[in-house]
C-alpha cells in the first residue's frame, strides 16, 4: 500500500463519548486500520452542526481543505461533506475526493420537507464532483446510483466490520430487550414503544440505549410517551454508555430490537450477532442484507414491516410465544457469528478505494 497517506476529514464530535454513533464508530475504526496496514491517516476534525452548519463551521472546513496539499487523496465523512457543496465542490478540482455516505442527507426523519429537499440537492452536488464516493451497504451503493444519477463504477460498497465478542448470556432466553440508536425520529423508537404496550405479558423488561440530545425534543416526546402508556417501570431510557457498560447489556439481552424508519445498513444488527443475539428489526434499507442467513439458510432474526407498531407487536409475540423459534434464530445467530466480516476487511476495502483513486489519471 502506497504511504503517500490520506486527509480524513471527519465530524467534530467522532471521539466524543456522550454522543456515540454508527457513523462516528466506522470512522474511527477505519482510519485506525488504514494506519494498522502502513497508509498514514492525517485527521481533520471539523466541529459543528453538520450537515447544516453555522458560518464558522464552513470556514473552518473551507481553511482546512484549503491546506491539503495539491493532489492529495482526501476521504470526507458525508455528514460533513455533504451539506456544503460550495465548499467541497471547488476543492475537487485539485484533490482526489472521496465522500463516505453513511446515510443518505434525505433519507434522515425529522427535517421539514423543504430542508429535506434542500439537502438533497446539496448532496447531490457533492457526490457528482466526487472522484470516488463509499456506500456502506449495496442497497445504499444502489440508492444512491440511482437517486443521484451517479457513475455506477464510482460508487464502492466498504460494509462495516464486526468486533466477534464472547456469546451473550441474556437473561432468561426471552424477556430482556435491548434496543441501541441515538434517540431521534429515523430510529423508530417511538414505534417499538407502541408496540410494547400490545405486548403486556410475558413480563419483560426493555433497555433502550443511545444520546438524547440530537433531537431533545423527540427524546421529551418519547419520554412522556413511555410515562402515558404506563411504561415507565418497563421501559428504561438510558442514555449514552460507555463501551464497557454498553458490552454489559449486551450479554444481558435475549433480543435486540432495530425499529428504525431508515436505515442504511445498520451496525446494531451485526453487534448483536458478534454476540449471538438472535435480532427483530424493520425491514428497511440494508438491513435485511447486514442479518443475512446461516450456513443452513435459517435467518438469526424477525423482519417486520417499517412504521408500523401492529408489525412489530406481532413480531414480539411471535418471540415470547415460541420457544422453539428462539431456540432456532439463537442458533442461526451464533452462526452468523462465526462467518462476520473484521474491521480489518473494512479497512482493507477503504485501502483498496483510496489506492485507486490516487492512481486515476486526471
């Protein structure tokens, strides 16, 4: 691999552990393999409110690309990127860009439409000046070809890896939940709290793990939410946890619930089955793909149908009411277990990308 090296350019927030996410975790766990395998890695961490930032924010990242040497190969977080095009779109003429798309601007569930619009147009002027732009899953890759009207040689899938970790105990093989996303409209968990309160027995308890403060007030909403439904002793909102806490509700969990509106791949499927943690997800985006099969084509999981609280209320009841359900999908989820991707593949993939745009002709 070339030591040339790459620019990343990532959100201010990527280290900050109150504000754990998906995207900020592939961030850092790439550019740490991109350095374990020999390509330096110089970060430029850009702090602000992307992907709709204040002055300062796009100056500071206008000074920082501005300082990339000339024909440098720069990856840009698409959170940062994305949004400010006329920003990122002059500097393509003289670096090799490449823009990793964790979740496509309009795909996010909450902005008005006319923002929503706005930031569509906005990544799509991005993505066309790009050299080279990452999906993390193929249904995204796809999407976005499509929505974008982009070169389909352009666009690279590099699919998050996966940490194998000791199989979870869970706590009596049914009733401990654990659902894991930033508390915002996109990851539905208003929608799984619908669906509790049709589901009262078998008695059962329900973590939800994830930051409350990108959308406080969506995380006021849920929480009254939980407290009218009569939920309160049932329904925990935890909050951020740290890596080691967070590990510890994981081997607590019987079933990781992903109730999500949008997604695009959905790292908290394949940290559930790093553990053997069978998973009830929406069926949305990437994340049919990211559970897959076992080797005997069992699915170590129950696909509902998004935005709909009856769906996933059916789904629980399937789990609480057969055991021999789930003493198949826990099979299927220690299958899987042993057949995930590491991070390194992902680094390895992101490695390969970068090389060949740095030896494009231009």
């Amino acid at each position: 691999m070339s030591t040339a090296g790459v620019f990343a350019v990532l959100p201010g927030d990527v280290d900050d552990a109150a504000a754990p996410s998906g995207g900020n975790v592939y961030d850092r766990r790439v550019c740490g393999g991109l350095v374990a395998a020999g390509l330096p890695v110089h970060e430029i961490a850009v702090p602000g409110a992307w992907p709709r930032p204040d002055g300062d924010a796009r100056a500071a990242l206008a000074r920082s690309l501005a300082e990339v040497p000339d024909d440098a190969v720069v990856l840009l977080d698409g959170l940062v990127a994305c949004g400010v095009p006329d920003v990122v779109v002059p500097q393509a003429r003289r670096l090799r860009l490449a823009v990793l798309v964790h979740l496509p601007l309009g795909d996010e569930i909450g902005p008005e439409p006319g923002v929503a619009a706005d930031l569509d147009a906005r990544e799509r002027a991005t993505l066309q000046a790009a050299g080279a732009v990452v999906a993390t899953s193929p249904w995204t890759a796809n999407r976005l070809v499509g929505h974008h009207g982009l070169a389909g040689e352009r666009v690279h899938v590099v699919s998050p890896g996966a940490d194998r970790a000791p199989a979870a105990s869970g706590t009596d093989g049914a009733s401990r939940l654990l659902c894991v996303g930033a508390v915002t409209p996109t990851k539905g968990h208003d929608l799984l709290v619908e669906a509790l309160v049709a589901v009262p027995e078998p008695p059962w308890h329900c973590e939800i793990v994830g930051p409350l403060g990108r959308d406080p007030a969506h995380a006021e909403r849920l929480r009254r939410l939980i407290e009218r439904l009569g939920l309160g002793d049932r329904v925990r909102l935890a909050g951020p946890l740290p890596p080691e806490r967070l590990a510890v509700e994981y081997a607590r969990a019987d079933l990781v619930v992903l109730p999500s509106r949008s997604e695009t791949y959905g790292m908290v499927v394949t940290e559930a089955l790093a553990r053997g943690i069978p998973v009830l997800a929406t069926a949305v985006g990437g994340v049919p793909e990211t559970l897959g099969q076992a080797s005997d084509g069992g699915v170590p999981g129950i696909l509902v149908s998004p935005e709909d609280p009856a769906a996933i209320a059916a789904g629980l009841r399937r789990w609480f009411g057969d055991p021999g359900l789930r003493r198949r999908l826990r099979l299927s989820a220690l299958d899987r277990r042993d057949r995930l991707e590491p991070w390194q593949e992902t680094a390895r993939g992101m490695g390969a990308v970068l090389e060949r745009l740095r030896g494009e002709t231009r």
